[in-house]
C-alpha cells in the first residue's frame, strides 16, 4: 500500500511531511465533505481532475505550512490554505470552490504530518473513505487536460496549444507561486 502514497518533506523549517492518497469511485461524498466543512477531518480534498502531477499538491502545501508558521495565512485553516494556493484567483470562495470536494469521485486526500498522532488521525480517516485507493501514479489518468488549461488560463495563447502534459506541470507552479505577485 505505500507505493500507492505520494510523501515527500516539505521545507525543513516547517518539519512537515505532505502524504497524498488518491481514491477513485468515491461513493460517500457528503459524509466527507460534511467532515471536512465541520473541521472534524484534519487533510484536504482536491479534485483529481484539475492536478495534473503530485508536485503541483506538494508547492500549494508547501506555501500554506509556510504561511501558517508564519502567521500569513490567507484562510483560516492551512488545508482551506493549500486549496487556495492551487488556484489562481485570490478569492478564497472560488479557490476553494474550484478545487475543493463537489461532485467528483476521484479525489485526492491530502495530509500533513507533524507528529505519531496525525498519522493516527490520517489512518482513522482513510478507513472511512468509501472508494478504491489508486497509486498516486495515476493521477494523470483522471486529470482532465482541458479543465486544466481553462482553470490556469493556458487557453488564450498559441504557445500554450500544444502543451504536453509534462510540460503543463511547469507552467502551472509557475503560475501558482506567481500569483501574488501578477494578476493573470
């Protein structure tokens, strides 16, 4: 089951350890987001539809561990925070409308482990979920390039046309940690 499992250190200062799950075919979607909307459940959703590589996740995570340990956060819980920074737009409904948990059944799950007890809250947690756990490996299968490019905004130019999808990881981080910065 561990090769089915993004993790990867995030900035050191932060002492933060990002774990990805992707679940396909997920059948309780309300009972999740309820959880997820009422704090109980400590991680993000995202939707699989709109990443299209584990690296993308790992940037929005690693910018909201950041900002948290910075008190610069943006929304009020460093999950809301990386939904956040995988948008573009600085509306935090839209961001977390656009990326967070709807209709979608392929959903990533991702958690930050800080210390042995969230890995026992993560554990609790992924026993709930009623769907079938995939290799994060897969995620490029249930990404959807076109809904990609609309949501970065890598439709209106020629030279993103034909954009590989290896090549559209690049452009998107460098669109994410630009965001501050320049209004696309």
């Amino acid at each position: 089951m561990a090769s089915e499992v993004y993790s990867c250190e995030l900035d050191p200062e932060s002492r933060t350890i990002l774990r990805i799950y992707l679940f396909t075919n997920v059948q309780n979607i309300d009972f999740i987001r309820d959880n997820i909307v009422k704090g109980v459940w400590k991680c993000s959703v995202i939707k699989a539809s709109l990443i299209v590589d584990p690296l993308q996740v790992a940037v929005a995570a690693n910018k909201a561990v950041l900002a948290e340990k910075h008190n610069s956060m943006i929304t009020k819980t460093v999950f809301a925070e990386i939904l956040y920074n995988l948008s573009l737009t600085k509306n935090i409904s839209q961001s977390l409308s656009k990326f967070g948990i709807d209709k979608d059944n392929s959903l990533l799950f991702c958690f930050l482990i800080t210390d042995p007890k969230n890995e026992s809250e993560m554990n609790d947690i992924i026993s709930q979920i009623d769907g079938k756990q995939c290799p994060v490996s897969d995620i490029p299968h249930y990404s959807s390039v076109k809904d990609i490019k609309s949501v970065y905004k890598l439709n209106y130019y020629k030279c993103y046309k034909n954009l590989k999808t290896e090549d559209l990881l690049d452009e998107i981080v460098s669109k994410m940690v630009t965001k501050n910065f320049l209004s696309h």
